[in-house]
C-alpha cells in the first residue's frame, strides 16, 4: 500500500533535533529534559553484520550467521537509553522520536569491497535488512526509517557495479531496501534522500518522486544543509516543499535532518561555543519552524571529550553552548554541496554522518 503523506502537527515540534547524542548513558536524561524531540540515528550494517565472512558463506548459512544472535546490534543502544529516560524527565513526557538511517552494507557483499558500494546480491541485502527490521520493530520511537546517507556525495560508490550513475543505483537500494522493510512487518514512515545538500539534492528527490517502482512509498524528504549563512534556510526549504507540490504530494513532510555551519571541526577554528551562540541557533530553528519543515536535525552532541574520531562535528562541548558562526562568507564560497565528491572517504573511514 502506498504511504499516505502525513504533516506533523503542533505542539509536538521535530524542528527540536539532535544527531549522535552524548555516547554516555548519563547525558541522555539531559538531552531529554532540554526538551529536544527528535534524534537521527545511523545504523550501518558493516558494523552489525559478521564481517569475516564471505558472500557465498552467508548464502550458505556458514557457522549460522542468517541467526541474528551472532549479529551485533550493540550501536543502535541509544533506543533503549531514550527509552528508558522518557516520562517526566522529558519536556515532551514521551521516548524520543527516531528517525533511524539504514545505510551502507558489508564489504563481502559489495561490488567494490567497500561499504559504502552498491549491494551485489539483492537477496541477501533485503535479508540483511529484514532482520534488522524485525529487531527495530520492539522500539515503538522508531518513527521514520531513511535509506542510506548522502547517495549523492561520497557516501555511494557504484566502482564495480552495473549501474552508471550514483542515481540509478540509489533507485534500486531504495526499492529493495522498502520491500524488506515491508517484509519484516514494521509500520513506520519510509523516505530519503539524505541529500548532501540543499539545492543540488533535489535532482535526485525528483527522481525519486518521478520513478513509478518507489515514488508510491516516499514518505518523506530529507536533506542536510551546512551553512554559516542561515538566511537561505526558508528559501531552500521552500524549494523542496516546492518539489513535493509539483508532484501533487502537497503534505509530504520535508525534514533537514544535518544542520550546521561545517560538518568539520577540526579545520574550521570557528566551530566553537560562545554566549552569542543562542542566536545563530535561534535564528535557524526560526527559520525551520517558520518554512514548515517537518523536523531538523542538529549535527551533532558529542562532547569533544568522549569523541576522538578524526572528521567528526564537535560543535557543543560539554558545556553545551551552540555553535555561533560568523556571518563572513557567502554560501556561494563554501563547498559544502560537493564535499566528497572529489575525493571520495577511504573505504575504511567512514564518515560519522551516521
């Protein structure tokens, strides 16, 4: 059945979003209680799946690894810990909402041996998924499931593959990674795309809603938008509200589910915390609520002190001050729409989008 669009409706906003929450059990009830309402969650399958196996070992069930006991589910933890911190701790007196990313896929089942590369064997990539499914359906916050992160920057790569471009080949996940979430019996609000960016993404969300094998099970619209000058914000979202009424999909809900003036810390001196912080967030939020987005996503929590990864948005320390960006540099000048695209990520470092 295709998904009916369903706007968000007050007082429950999802403009009040967070992604890569505090690793740390004890500064989730903190997240909560600030009255935060949606948290994005990755959820890689390289890192849930056995990986020292071969394609043709999970086909043929070598040492029972399609029995999700041996799987390791131990980075999706945060369902529980927002779980369990609901009640009258939370402003909103409920679980946080997720909004869960299934992306990539295990080396042994790609084309190029990387995780970031297009499934080889649809059947055990929708077996993969199915299960995973089947596991996330125990969490009734698990309301949106988004496919894949970024296809349209360096996060796809179709090396190997019979599919000429990256937009080809996101139209093919999408397809089978809905099929398997209908298989596990998982309800929930499907969509993409998780573009890199605001304005160049939506060639690939207007294939999606013009391709007659999934545009019937877009649910919704994502995109990211790292951007100092937060004036474009209404007018970017408009354009995607735009793109979903040229398709007579009037309610369909947009969510801009990474936001931030870079996606990298350590080269940018200025993602820092400052009292002056709470109006560059403040103006942001303003313009998210005013365009009608149906959810955004800060990127990210992460006190520096409990995250060394390299590349990561360390924009709030601990001291939670959201980060004030000087209005110096016209969008124009940053290149944050092709920041992979050049130079695609190592297939071992994946970048910590999700």
């Amino acid at each position: 059945m295709p998904q009916q669009d369903m706007p968000i409706a007050p007082p429950l906003s999802l403009v009040f979003g967070e992604q890569d929450s505090p690793q740390i059990a004890p500064l989730v009830p903190l997240i909560m209680a600030q009255g935060f309402t949606l948290e994005r969650l990755g959820c890689n399958f390289w890192n849930i799946v056995p990986s020292n196996i071969t394609l043709s070992n999970y086909v043929s069930n070598f040492m029972g690894v399609h029995n999700t006991i041996t799987w390791n589910f131990g980075s999706l933890y945060k369902l529980g810990y927002f779980a369990s911190s609901a009640g009258s701790g939370s402003r909103s007196g409920s679980a946080m909402n997720f909004m869960v990313t299934l992306a990539y896929a295990p080396r042994f089942l790609t084309y190029d041996g990387t995780t970031t590369g297009v499934p080889q064997n649809w059947n055990v990539y929708m077996d993969i998924v199915s299960k995973v499914c089947i596991y996330l359906k125990a969490y009734s916050s698990v309301k949106y499931i988004e496919i894949w992160n970024e296809p349209d920057g360096g996060f796809l790569t179709i090396s190997g593959s019979p599919y000429a471009t990256k937009a080809a080949a996101y139209m093919d996940i999408y397809f089978y990674t809905v099929q398997a979430i209908k298989a596990s019996g998982m309800s929930v609000l499907i969509g993409g795309t998780a573009g890199a960016d605001p304005v160049n993404s939506l060639a690939l969300a207007n294939a999606m809603l013009s391709n007659p094998k999934i545009s019937a099970d877009v649910g919704f619209l994502t995109y990211h938008h790292y951007d100092g000058d937060s004036g474009t914000d209404m007018v970017d979202a408009y354009l995607w509200e735009a793109l979903a009424l040229n398709h007579n999909r009037t309610a369909l809900p947009v969510f801009v589910d990474e936001w931030n003036y870079s996606y990298l810390q350590p080269n940018n001196p200025l993602n820092s915390a400052s009292t002056d912080a709470i109006a560059y967030v403040a103006r942001r939020l303003s313009a998210f609520l005013t365009s009608g987005v149906a959810g955004s996503n800060m990127y990210h929590l992460q006190p520096p002190a409990n995250d060394s990864s390299p590349g990561r948005d360390v924009a709030v320390p601990p001291s939670w001050k959201p980060p004030l960006r000087p209005r110096q540099q016209h969008r124009s000048t940053l290149a944050r729409s092709h920041r992979y695209i050049d130079t695609p990520p190592s297939p071992d470092v994946i970048h910590a989008d999700v």
